[in-house]
C-alpha cells in the first residue's frame, strides 16, 4: 500500500494524508447528524452549503487570496505565512463555530474545506465512492488545488467547495494527481511538487 507523508502543519510535524480524513472524530460526527439526508446527494448539497455559509479563503487587504493562515495556540496568535498548512476537520468546524458567534466566517482555504467535505461523507459513503482530489486547477495557469470526487448515483462528480453550492465543475479544469481518503490513496502522478516536502513507503 502507498503511503504519503506530508508536512503540513507545525515545523517537524508529519501526517500520513488519510490522516485528514476524519469521519469518527465527534465534531464531524456530530455535523454529520445536523446536515444528513436519506439521499447522499442531498447530504452532499447540505454540506456543501455549510462550508459556503461558514468558511471563507483567506484574502489580503485587496481582497486577492492567499495562503496565510492564523493560528491560535496556547492564547498567542500566529500566521503561517511560508506554507500551507493544513487543518484537520475538527479545527475547521471548531474555528467556523467560535467565528459564527462573532458573526463571522472562519479562515480555510480547498484543502480545509475538501476534508470537511469528504469526512462527513465518509459516513454514509464508502471509501470506493468519495475521494479527496490534489492536483492542478488550470484557470489562466496551472495552480496546487483540492477538491472532492464522489460517486453519486454510479456517477462520478467532481465537486470543488470553494464554488458556490451547485456550480458545476469543468472536467478539463481539474488534472488529479493523488486521491484518498481515510482508507486508501491513489497517486497517479509524483505529488512531490504539489505536497512539497513528503515522504513515501510501501
């Protein structure tokens, strides 16, 4: 089996990728139970609706996006500035909940919101039906992107949260380099450039 260690977060701090994936951790659990429908697509809508309503990329003063983050560990506010670091789904739904009561959104950018998305799926779909997706987005150039892949129906759909909810996504625009889950990864081409520092076993 292919594993993909990247690093991520703090200086040091590995994660093998399936890491960020977290259908039993309680806070996906529990939005889970809040946005769930008979019907996976509509739970998917539901979802999808959330992270729109309660996440916003992260944007400088001109309003163009960018990959700051701010951290707030131990009462101290920090910005990762250098790197794209990568929340795990129950800081995502923690920040966006403790932003709500402000009457703000939380910070996160594709990454963020991709593992949301897939979490929370993983609990009504299996591991075969929804991925993760890291790869280039081609808008006027190339560019490192997340988004979702699910199986819906016996179709496959691709899904960026970033969009609004219902945007449909141009199949050309997206070239997937590694797919995963909780349960598996699949890398079709070297993630080094895309990940940046990682590792790899078998």
């Amino acid at each position: 089996m292919t594993i993909i260690v990247a690093e991520k977060r703090f200086a040091g701090e590995q994660h093998d990728i399936r890491d960020f994936v977290t259908p039993a951790q309680i806070e996906v659990v529990c939005l889970f139970e809040q946005l769930k429908s008979d019907d996976p697509q509509q739970t998917l809508l539901n979802c999808w609706t959330w992270v729109n309503d309660n996440v916003a990329y992260p944007t400088d003063r001109l309003g163009r996006t960018v990959d700051r983050q701010e951290l707030i560990s131990f009462g101290a506010l920090h910005y990762i500035n250098s790197t794209d670091f990568w929340f795990f789904p129950c800081e995502v739904i923690a920040r966006a909940r403790i932003a709500r009561k402000y009457g703000r959104k939380s910070l996160g950018d594709c990454d963020d919101v991709a593992f949301v998305l897939v979490s929370v799926l993983r609990n009504q779909l299996s591991p075969q039906d929804v991925y993760c997706v890291m790869g280039d987005y081609f808008n006027s150039q190339a560019a490192g992107h997340a988004w979702v892949k699910c199986r819906l129906d016996g179709a496959w759909c691709i899904v960026d949260p970033t969009a609004k909810v219902g945007t449909p996504a141009d199949p050309n625009r997206y070239d997937e380099f590694v797919l995963f889950n909780d349960m598996e990864v699949h890398e079709l081409k070297p993630v080094e450039g895309l990940l940046g520092s990682i590792a790899r076993g078998i």
